[in-house]
C-alpha cells in the first residue's frame, strides 16, 4: 500500500508537525525511524520505496524535503502581492498604467485634448451649420442677397423668344410702325411680303440703338 503524500504536504510547517506526531505517538505503533524493524516498511503505510520526494532512506527525510519545499514556497500575503514581489516587467507596465490617462465616464473633455484639438473643437463649435433643406438667403452675405433679389426680379427670356408683349411701349409702338410701313409697301408692290432676315435684323440693332430693346434680347 503506498504511502499518501498528501497527508504529508498540509499548508503550514506546524501542520506538517501535528501529522508527523499523530504518526509515531505512543500508540500508533511506528518507530520513529520509519522502520518496523524488518525492512523500511511501516505498518500501515506502505512501503517508503514508493514516495515521490527525492529523498526515500527514510521517511524522516522525506518530510524534511517537504518541509523545504514549502519553506521555499511564496506564501502570498493577506493584503495581497506587493510590487516588489513582481517581476520587473510587470513592475514597469504597473508604472505605466499609475500615469495614463483615465478615460471619464462621461467621455474625454476639451480641456484635456491638445492645443491644437481644442481649436479645432472651438472653430467647430461656431462654424455655420448649413440646414439640412439648403442655405436661405437671410444667412447669405449682404451683397449675394442683392444679386439674389435682382435675379429673383430679373427678365426671364423665354426659349422661343421675347415676344413683342414683353417689349417696352415704346418699342411695340415702333415695331407697330414697322410693320404699318411694310404692309403699306407690300400693297403697292414695293416690297416682297417676306421680310428678309437681314432686315429683321437691322430692324433690332436700331431698336436697341434707340434704347428701345435691351442689348441681350
């Protein structure tokens, strides 16, 4: 039967005493040598060959190279590992992390970003916040408001022509003449009643030459 070594490794030294005198008190029947006095097996533990320790002459020694072990052994403290007690890189990293930056709940705010981020932040906070249906013309500058009303009050040209309705009195009154002439001149035969383009066309310089026509019609 082999020896169980776990009775033999408790957590404390002075455990490790209270089972060594529970095994060889005065009635257990155990020699303090290990030996029953036929050969190193005690009676009812088994025989000492089979201990994994290193030491196997006696179980005396053995205990004692458990007792080193555990001598050895980091015991860690009530209030937890020191820092000395780390390795230095770990150490270093613990340093590291004593002076970063400790995010707010709430986010990071202007007052801890940089100089140039917390210009930036301001220029943005006071930059124009175009509407998402366009910019009016009340946000627009003074002088892109005047030539937004003069658009909005300028001569739209139709695609086929400005027709003579839309031409000053002044001009329609000319025109009138012009044609009064040219019928007059087609019923005597004087002229062709198909006015060249030429003509027409000399016919609008000189209403724009008088003031009659504007100069894009």
């Amino acid at each position: 039967m082999a020896i169980n070594l776990s009775a033999l490794r408790p957590r404390s030294w002075p455990q490790i005493r209270e089972a060594v005198a529970a095994l060889f008190n005065g009635t257990s029947g155990h020699s303090h040598s290990g030996t029953d006095g036929e050969g190193p097996v005690v009676a009812g533990l088994g025989d000492i060959s089979d201990l994994d320790t290193t030491a196997q002459d006696s179980l005396v020694a053995a205990i004692n190279e458990v007792k080193e072990t555990a001598d050895a052994a980091y015991v860690l403290p009530e209030t937890g590992i020191p820092e000395t007690d780390l390795a230095e890189a770990v150490s270093t990293s613990l340093g590291k992390a004593d002076t970063a930056y400790q995010l707010p709940e709430t986010g990071i705010p202007a007052t801890d970003m940089a100089a140039a981020v917390g210009t930036s932040l301001g220029k943005a906070d006071t930059a124009y916040q175009k509407p998402a249906d366009g910019i009016p013309a009340a946000d627009a500058a003074a002088a892109v408001q005047t030539s937004l009303g003069k658009a909005d009050t300028a001569y739209q040209k139709p695609v086929d022509g400005i027709p003579a309705g839309d031409l000053t009195a002044a001009a329609q009154t000319a025109l009138a003449r012009v044609a009064a002439n040219q019928a007059a001149a087609v019923a005597a035969g004087e002229l062709d009643d198909k006015v060249k383009l030429s003509d027409f066309n000399t016919l609008l310089s000189a209403l724009k030459t008088a003031g009659l026509m504007t100069a894009d019609a």
